[in-house]
C-alpha cells in the first residue's frame, strides 16, 4: 500500500476510462465487433489486459488495480434497492410468477449444477483442486464479473486469491458464450418460425450493432428531483450511494471484529443498508427526490469500470494453471444452459417462450445486460414485456441470490462443499414438482404455437 496514493487512484481511473472510451469507438466503427455485439467495456478490459501489467507491461496501472472490483460491486449492489417504486406483494405473485419461477430455476440450476458437477466430476480428476471451485459457474456464467468480484473477494480472504483470477475468466468467457451462442439461438429461431416479432435475424436495427443512438431517439437520463442552487442532483445520488457503501463498509468492519474467522461479504452488507436508507426515506416522504433512473446509471456505471478492471487485472498465469478443469467446467455450463433454454422456457412460459427463453439464456451465461441485448434482437420495442416481468420478479429473486453469494463461500470454508449444490438442485426440483401439480407445466409451447397460427 506504501506506493498506492490519490495520484494512483486517478491514473488508474483515467487510463481504464480512455481504453472504455477507444472501446465505445471501436464498437461504433468496427464491422466484425459489431456483429458479435462486444460491449465496448469489455472490449476495454481485453485492451488493459494485453497492454497491462499481465500482458506487455505498457499501462501504468497500481499495484491496487485489482482490488477495486470489490468495491465496485457493492456500488452496484447498494444502489439496487434505492430509488425503487413501491410494488403490492399480490402484483408480484400473480403478474410475474411464470418470470420468478424461471429465474428462480435458472439461479438454483445454475450455482447447484455447476457446484454439483465440480465436485462429482472435476475434483475427483484433480484431487487437489479448491472444494469451492464449481461455485465459479454461477458466479461468472449467470452473476456476471459483479458476482464474479464478491465470491473472489469472499474466497480470497479466507486463502484462496486465485478465485479472482478464476471468477473474472468464468464472467469474461461467459459473455463471450452469451454472445455467440445467443445469435446462434436467433438464427436457428428464426429459421423454425420460433420467433414472435421477427421472421428474419437480418431486421436488425443499428443501434444494437454500433451502440449509438441517434438524436432523435435518445432520452433523458433521470430526473433533476432538486434545485442546482442548493446542490446537483448528481451530487445528491452519488452521495447517497458513497454513504451506504462507507456505512456498509463499517458495518463488515465491526462484524468481523465481533466474529473472528467469517468474512462476510461487502456487497450484502451494502444491499442492506441501501434497503434500510430506501425504508427510512420513505417513512420521511422523502424518497420523491431519488430518481431510480439516475441510481440505475450510477450502478451501471459502476457494472462498466467493474467489467473492464475486472478483465484487465485478470492473472493469466492463474487461468493456466487451472485450463483444463476450467474448459470442463465451461463446457458443461454451455451444456447445461442450453438445456435449461430449451426445456425449461418452453415449459413453463404460455406466450413468448423464445424471447424469454432468449433473454434466460444471455443472463445465464453472461449478464442480465447481454440478456437484455439478445432480448432487444427478437423483440425490439420490448412487447414480450419480458423487462417489465423480471424488473419486478427480481425483488422476489435478491434475497436468495444474495443468500448463495454470501453463504455458499462459507459453507465451502468450514467444509460443507456438498451441501449448496444439494440444497439448490433440490430447490429447483421442488418448483418444477409445484407447476407439475398444478398443471402449469409443459403448456406453453402449445399456446405459443396457437397464437402464431391465430395471429
């Protein structure tokens, strides 16, 4: 920490800035980038990660670089439930409930199948590999470099630093696969007549591709909920979100003086404290003057620095090490989401199975935002109101996926390894019994098919 100063801070924060900036050009001019649909932050980190110190050595990145992923994602985090619109319990259960099931699937699947498959499969090949290593799936593959940053952050202070390294690859090579296989997904479905509101993958508007919008389409980032004379309306969200994180940063501090030996994660601690500051505004009427619009781009800002640090400070050396139980276990995520994208969508939705099933398999592989991005190639004004249903059903879904990122890393600490992916797969068993019973399963290819001969 001797050499890390104010000045380092800023010349990480400028140089990882101008190599987003080269990537939002490249994505806007380069033909072939855009036809796999790069996000210009990824397109950053590949840059720092073979200009920087992992690579050539050229970027004068500090020796702290790696380590602000740990704070980006409880940016991220902290400012999910601030801003948010009050929603009736009963809009949640009866709107979304195909939508939370299906996420519900998607996560428990996911984490319990990568985690079970490690360590039925993988960790007996290679008997001295990390009891937590399946847990890398889930975390990269549907949580994203965010996800990624909080499990790595988690395994790194009980020991094992290289679950960064292994977490950041998993998300790197997880959107790639979200990408690919998604417009791979879109040609086939178009082909067999799958897709609702496109008949050919060639209806493309530019915006998806060069990631530019043009004036006439472009809007408002938020609202300006207070006057400029007494403080910026900024000003006003990033510090709300800069006092949840300093406060959630305390609260971790004072945990884990009060209970040596467990580590809980940042991020949890920062979902929390953004719910008790959204409850506390609320009860003062105050929280007309957050706008979610505004927090959702301060998240999403923190989700792009988080992206391109992340891939950019990935330790090559590392994923080497671990190549060959690495390709297994993305080759039976590849395997597994495509499983869930064909039986389980198909199953459960009774009206646009494919553009939900789309939008499932982009976050299960790589984000939400690659989700999205997919969602928007086959439904693009967004009338499958796939968005509508998942911006609500995620509220439902938080809780548990805050639960797995912050107890399965323990659980794997204090050497019950088998018991997260048991109780997830049961878990998911479980909900697909519940529609069998009550006759909510396997109907909605049926009702898709009726609805494209009536329309």
């Amino acid at each position: 920490m001797s050499d890390f100063s104010i000045w380092s801070l800023m010349v990480d924060i400028s140089v990882i800035s101008g190599l987003m900036l080269v990537g939002t050009i490249i994505r806007a001019k380069v033909k072939w980038v855009q036809s796999i649909f790069l996000p210009a932050a990824m397109i950053a980190g590949f840059l720092g990660l073979a200009l920087g110190p992992n690579g050539v050595n050229l970027l004068p990145f500090s020796s702290q670089f790696s380590s602000y992923p740990g704070l980006l994602i409880a940016v991220i985090f902290g400012a999910i439930p601030i801003g948010g619109a009050k929603v009736q319990i009963k809009e949640i259960f009866h709107r979304v409930r195909e939508m939370w099931s299906y996420s519900m699937l998607l996560t428990l699947l996911m984490w319990g199948g990568g985690a079970f498959f490690a360590l039925l499969v993988i960790n007996q090949i290679f008997s001295e590999l990390h009891s937590g290593f399946g847990l890398m799936l889930g975390a990269g593959f549907l949580g994203g470099h965010g996800t990624a940053a909080a499990v790595g952050e988690a395994f790194g202070q009980q020991g094992w630093e290289e679950a960064m390294s292994l977490g950041m690859t998993s998300a790197t090579i997880g959107i790639l696969i979200a990408v690919l296989g998604g417009l791979f997904l879109v040609k086939r479905g178009t082909e067999k007549g799958h897709t609702y509101f496109i008949s050919s993958f060639r209806e493309l508007p530019s915006v998806l591709k060069t990631g530019l919008v043009s004036s006439e389409n472009q809007i408002s980032m938020g609202k300006q909920t207070v006057s400029a004379n007494s403080i910026d309306p900024l000003v006003l969200h990033l510090s709300i979100i800069a006092f949840v994180v300093g406060v959630a940063y305390w609260v971790t501090e004072l945990l884990e003086a009060l209970l040596p030996g467990i580590s809980v994660p940042l991020l949890s601690i920062a979902f929390v404290v953004g719910l008790l500051f959204q409850f506390l505004i609320r009860m003062m009427k105050a929280d007309s003057y957050v706008d979610q619009r505004i927090m959702d781009r301060i998240g999403g800002s923190a989700t792009d620095y988080l992206v391109a640090i992340g891939i950019a400070s990935i330790n090559i050396t590392v994923v080497m090490d671990y190549a060959v139980p690495l390709v297994m276990l993305f080759i039976f995520g590849i395997i597994w989401a495509y499983l869930i994208f064909k039986f389980i969508g198909p199953n459960l939705f009774k009206s646009y199975w494919f553009e939900k099933s789309l939008f499932g398999w982009g976050w299960s592989t790589g984000t939400v935002a690659m989700g999205l991005s997919l969602l928007r190639i086959v439904d693009p004004e967004l009338k499958s109101k796939t968005m509508d249903d998942y911006a609500i059903a995620y509220i439902g879904m938080v809780p548990v996926e805050i639960t797995i990122i912050t107890f399965a890393p323990l659980l794997v600490t204090f050497g019950f390894s088998w018991v997260t992916p048991i109780i997830l797969l049961v878990g998911a068993i479980i909900i697909i019994g519940i529609h069998k019973y009550f006759g909510l399963w396997g109907t909605g290819g049926k009702n898709y098919m009726k609805a494209r001969k009536t329309s």
